[in-house]
C-alpha cells in the first residue's frame, strides 16, 4: 500500500501487521519489489536517496540495499530473469545490481530525455529487454536492449495510452 508496508498471509491471506519501521526507514518510498535471492521486500525511496530492504517474515528494516551514494532519486526497480536488480533514478539513470550481495555491477544507461519520467521498470517476457514505463511520454512505454541498452522503440500499440503508471503481463 501506498506510504506502508503491510503484511498480509495465510491461505486467506489475512492481514498480519504493518511494518513501523516503513514509516522511518522508507516513509517516501514509490515503488518495491521482492527480491528473488532473499524473499526480502525492496522499497525504492527518492527522498532518501536509497533502496531500503526489509525481512519479508517480520517486516522490519535490514537495512539499504545497493551501495552507498550509487543512487541519487530511485523511483523504479525490477530484477531480470537472472535475480539481477535494476534501479532507475529520476534522471533516467538505470543501475544494475546484484541481486545477492548488492553490489553495483554497472550503469546500464539513461532511459529518459527531455519531457520524459520513468514511473516502472519491467522485462518483457518474450525478448527479455528492458521496459520503461514513462508517467509523460507520448510512448509510455518504451523497450531498450538488455545487451546494448540501445532504444528499441515503443513495445506495443501503445499509442492510444494517454499516461502510464505501471504495467505487468499475465500468464
């Protein structure tokens, strides 16, 4: 949920608690992912300039995931088939981290230009680029090259779309 970190489970998947620790260690956060190494959640938090990580059974804070001072503004991430992590700033500047031990592998690129913002990042199934989910785009969304980061171009008809938040695939 927007501005917390709630826990639900059971085969009802009943409310377990929510998380004090989300309110201090992450209380901006925009987007988050659980991570596939670990099962922790990652929330990405512009304000502090950080992607917190947190026990995904008690919901308390670990601590930041990826290296210090790396990130400036995250507001999206997304790990690829191989529990790679990829975080993109509000500048466009998309990180690559490993998905166990946290460390930056490399910068993959700028997926923005002027007039532009990225609200999601996600994989498309069938090629394994990357896709740009853009909140003011004209092409709100947008695939680049895993290997080369090069823009591909718009992923789909997406023409119709006036301003995209996120997206996902079924199946």
């Amino acid at each position: 949920l927007v501005g917390s970190l709630i826990g639900f489970g059971g085969t009802a998947g009943g409310l377990i608690g929510g998380s004090a620790d989300a309110d201090t260690f992450a209380g901006n956060a925009v987007r988050g992912a659980g991570n596939p190494v670990s099962g922790n959640i990652l929330l990405a938090d512009p304000v502090l300039g950080a992607v917190r990580e947190f026990d995904f059974r008690t919901t308390n804070v670990v601590g930041t995931f990826g290296e210090t001072g790396v990130m400036t503004a995250p507001v999206a991430l997304a790990f690829d088939a191989e529990n790679v992590l990829y975080v993109s700033d509000q500048d466009g500047t998309v990180q690559i981290f490993d998905g166990a031990s946290g460390l930056l592998k490399r910068t993959f690129g700028d997926v923005t230009a002027a007039g532009e913002e990225v609200t999601s990042l996600l994989f498309a199934p069938d090629t394994g680029n990357l896709l740009v989910v853009d909140g003011r785009a004209a092409q709100p969304l947008r695939e680049y090259d895993i290997g080369t980061a090069a823009l591909v171009g718009a992923y789909g008809a997406t023409a119709s779309i006036g301003q995209a938040v996120d997206a996902t695939f079924l199946g």
